[in-house]
C-alpha cells in the first residue's frame, strides 16, 4: 500500500473504523494450466483473505441496466484491512450475502478503501 507523505492514511481509517464496520471473507480462485486430459477439467485453487468493510446500496441514477444493474451492490472493504486488492470475478462475502465482484475496483491513491460492485 502507498504510505503518501509516510501519514500511513490507511492504517488510521482502518484503526478508527475497523471495529464498528463488518467482517468481510473474500475468496480468490486461481486456474492451473489445461491439462492434456480434456474430460478432467482445468484445476482450481481457492484462496480465502478476510478484512472488513461495509455494503451500500447505489442510487437510483446509478443504475443503468447495463453496467450498474438493479440489486448490484457497492461492497467497501478498508484496504489496511485485508492483504490483497480485490479483483473482478472474486467473490465477497459480507452481512450474511455472498456477491461476486462483476464491475471495476475503485480505489483511493492511499489504499485505504476499495469500492466494489457486487453481484
């Protein structure tokens, strides 16, 4: 993470917020190469991270049909939290729903939150 002007942002907002948002387990699922079997299917490996965050929901004007569809929603996880940046196609759970991450991961130059749209 950038620690801009060593104020290490992140770390504060996590500190000040960590305890009054909620758990968040998000799951990385990373492919091995094809095997020369075909019927066999391609192996996986599941890697599980935990952090903490919050769901909001988008506004009305948000939501497009396209790219922002009705029922997706924003998952905000504190980046000082969690030891990866979240990317499309990991999945998130958070307040007892399990999403998939389908849009862009939006972040702050300090890393101190990611904003994901969830599916």
């Amino acid at each position: 993470m950038p620690n801009i002007f060593n104020a290490n942002i992140a770390g504060k907002i996590n500190k000040a917020l960590g305890n009054m948002v909620f758990p968040v387990t998000l799951v990385r699922k990373t492919y091995g190469a094809r095997p020369e079997d075909l019927t066999r299917g391609i192996d996986s490996v599941e890697t599980t991270y935990t952090g903490r965050g919050f769901v909001s929901d988008y506004k009305d004007s948000e939501i497009d049909g396209t790219s922002v569809k009705q029922g997706d929603r924003k998952v905000v996880i504190l980046g000082a939290s969690i030891s990866v940046v979240p990317t499309v196609n990991d999945t998130v759970t958070i307040e007892g729903e399990t999403r998939l991450i389908v849009g862009p991961v939006k972040r702050d130059p300090a890393d101190a939150v990611y904003e994901c749209q969830a599916r």
